[in-house]
C-alpha cells in the first residue's frame, strides 16, 4: 500500500514512468465513462418528467432505500377531478354548469387515471433498469477498475525498484572491476566493493521475481477488467429495449389523453352553448347598419334568396323547427353585407349533408340567416357550405 502510494504520487510529479495502457483498452473506458455519466442524467431528468414535485421525489427515494412501500398518491388530475365533483354537486348537478363540471371532472379523472398506469410502466420498464445498471454493473466495474489501478501501481514500483537494483549493481561491479591498491592504508575497500556487488545482484534477482508476480496479476486483472468494459455493448441493448418499452407507455398515454379530450369535446360540443352564440349575434347585429338609416333596396340586398319562411312564434330553449326543417344551406347565397371571417377552434365532422366539416386552425367565412337556430352558422369553404356550430369558432373582425 505504501509502495503504491509512493508510486502514484512519483507519478503526479512527473518524477516516476508510468505503464500506459493499449488504445482499445482506453477507448473501452472511455466508452464506460461516458455510459454511465448519460444514463445517471437521463434517469434524473426521467424522473423529473415523471414526479415533477422535487418533494415528492425526495419522499420516493427515501422509501427506496428503506426498502419499504411508497404510499399510493392522488394525482393532479384526480385531485382536479374531486374538486370539480364537489363543486358540481354545491352548484346543483342538474343545472348547465354542474352538469358541465360534472363531465370534465370525469375525463380528469380519467387523465388521471391514465397518468398513473404511465407513471408506473415507465419507472418498471425504464427507470428499473438504469438504476440496475448503475447500481449493479457499474459498481463491479468501478471495484475492479480500482483493483485494476492498484495491481498497476504495484508493477510500476516493481519496476522502478528493479530499475534501481540494476543501477546499483552496475556501479558495484565497475567498482569492483578496479585494480586494488594493496599499498593503500585502507585495501579492505575492495573487499567491500565485491561483497556489495554481490549483495546488489541478489537484490536484482529478488525485484524481477517480484515483477514476474505483479506483471502476472496486472496482466489477470487487466483481463477481468477488460470483459466487464465489453459488456457495455449488452448494456446498450438492454436499454434500446428500455427505451422502445418506454416511448411505447408514453405513446399509449397521450394516445388515451387525446381520446377522453376529444370524447369530452364531443360531449361539450353536443349541448348547445347559448352564452357563445348570444355574444355572436351580439357582435353580428352591431356590424349590421341601422335599420333606420338603411334604404330599403340595400335592407333587401341583405335576405338570402330562399324561399319565404312562415314566422313562428319562438320559446326561450327550443329551437324553431320549421325554419330547420326548410332550411338548406346548399340553396341559400350570403347576404351582401353581416358575413365575418371565423377561425375553428377544432375539429368538428358533420352529422349530414346539411352541416359543414371543419378542421382545426383553418379560416372560413361565416353569416346568419333568418330563422336559424342561434346557436349555428351557415359556413362556407370555397365552394363548400354547410351549417357550423357557433362554441367552434373563434369569431374575427
């Protein structure tokens, strides 16, 4: 251990060689550093996506290494969803709102549901593995990339000693080597000079015995080590597995998400929204000129070309059938003046020949006509019309 130590400091000072170790061997711990420094930050960041309360995390972990059972957690969206029950169930369940809050919560609910089925796919099927390999095969890397250390400062000093053995002998043999002076008051010098030669060569015999056995155990642990490196490559493909199982709960979760929205959409869409189409008739008579200052051909100018309706008187909540029944939008013309541009909110597939398709982003223009239900449009595309509901639209100026 002291060798050891004296050796890797030598090192740092510049003042002792060291044994490089080959190209592929380099590369191969490279490639295992840089293994393990990805997959601890793709797992923290997972985890973030997955638990994005730092508290709640911190909660998980603790349990993890307590080995004990994390508590069940309400998710957002239930927490969400009970709020809206609630709230339902004060305002009254059977008026517009409650009955709104009431569906909203449910598809919450159900959001929440979903997250919680993706939540634990993922950590079983990704987080799983990255934390095994980080914890398992990593840490027997790390263990015999240390031994691997060690056995190579250990050759290192042995070669150093042998290096210094063999300078020692050589300068005792050239010191022994010189013709003795026995004239000298002091000839027992070269008695000494041969005693110490032969002291050195044991010495050299004794320091390559010892570097025959630590070249050996380098050369063994270098081995060791070097397969542990190479099954990075299995560890690559056990997470490119992880990683498909992982994009496919995620998948599925948003897959689930869009139906239940697209579902609520539907629902919220079927129920009339008398609030948007009472700020659209609002808006569509102050755009309309004063009846008061309007000629009278330009008044008429404004009438669709269809034929005469008879009025029918009109109850608040109930739609005049007569004039749907009469109604068709591929017969009637826009009237000279009251038509606005729309931007549609989604995308709405219509019931019948009668009602117009929209998709999503995209600009129609739009206008009203006599005895139409308020809470639908004539809308036309190009050469497209059709009946549009008013709560999928955005009106524009």
């Amino acid at each position: 251990m002291i060798t050891s130590f004296l050796q890797f400091t030598e090192e740092k000072l510049g003042q002792a060689e060291k044994t490089e170790l080959d190209a592929h061997f380099e590369s191969l711990l490279a490639r295992a550093d840089c293994t393990k420094n990805w997959t601890e930050k793709i797992l923290r960041q997972t985890e973030v996506l997955l638990q994005p309360n730092p508290s709640a995390r911190v909660e998980e972990f603790l349990y993890e290494k307590l080995d004990r059972k994390v508590p069940s957690r309400v998710t957002n969206g239930e927490l969400l969803a009970q709020y809206m029950t609630e709230a339902a169930n004060d305002f009254g369940p059977a008026t517009p709102y409650g009955k709104t809050l009431i569906k909203v919560g449910e598809t919450q609910r159900r959001l929440g549901a979903a997250e919680r089925d993706f939540i634990h796919s993922a950590s079983l099927n990704f987080l799983t593995p990255l934390r095994n390999f980080l914890e398992g095969d990593w840490r027997t890397i790390s263990k015999e990339r240390r031994i691997l250390q060690n056995r190579r400062l250990d050759l290192d000093a042995c070669k150093a000693r042998l290096k210094k053995a063999k300078a020692a002998e050589a300068k005792a043999a050239c010191e022994g080597d010189a013709v003795p002076d026995f004239q000298e008051t002091r000839p027992r010098n070269y008695v000494l000079s041969a005693s110490a030669s032969a002291l050195w060569s044991d010495e050299v015999e004794k320091a390559e015995h010892e570097l025959r056995l630590t070249q050996t155990e380098f050369d063994r642990q270098a081995e060791v080590t070097r397969l542990l490196l190479e099954g990075i490559s299995s560890t690559h493909v056990n997470h490119l597995r992880c990683l498909h199982e992982f994009v496919e709960s995620q998948t599925n979760y948003y897959a689930q998400c869009y139906q239940y929205m697209l579902d609520l959409q539907k629902q919220l869409g079927s129920s009339k929204g008398e609030i948007f189409s009472g700020t659209f008739v609002g808006n569509a008579e102050s755009t309309s000129p004063p009846a008061a200052t309007s000629p009278p051909a330009v008044a008429a100018a404004t009438l669709p070309a269809v034929p005469t309706i008879p009025v029918v008187p009109t109850i608040v909540g109930v739609p005049n059938t007569v004039a749907e029944s009469v109604l068709n939008p591929n017969e009637v013309k826009p009237p000279a003046s009251g038509t606005r541009k729309a931007r549609v909110l989604y995308d709405y597939e219509a019931a019948d020949s009668t009602e117009l398709a929209l998709l999503a982003d995209e600009m129609i223009t739009v206008y009203s006509l006599p005895g139409m239900d308020p809470d639908w449009l004539i809308g036309e595309r190009g050469n497209q019309k059709g009946k549009v509901p008013v709560t999928y639209l955005e009106l524009l100026s």
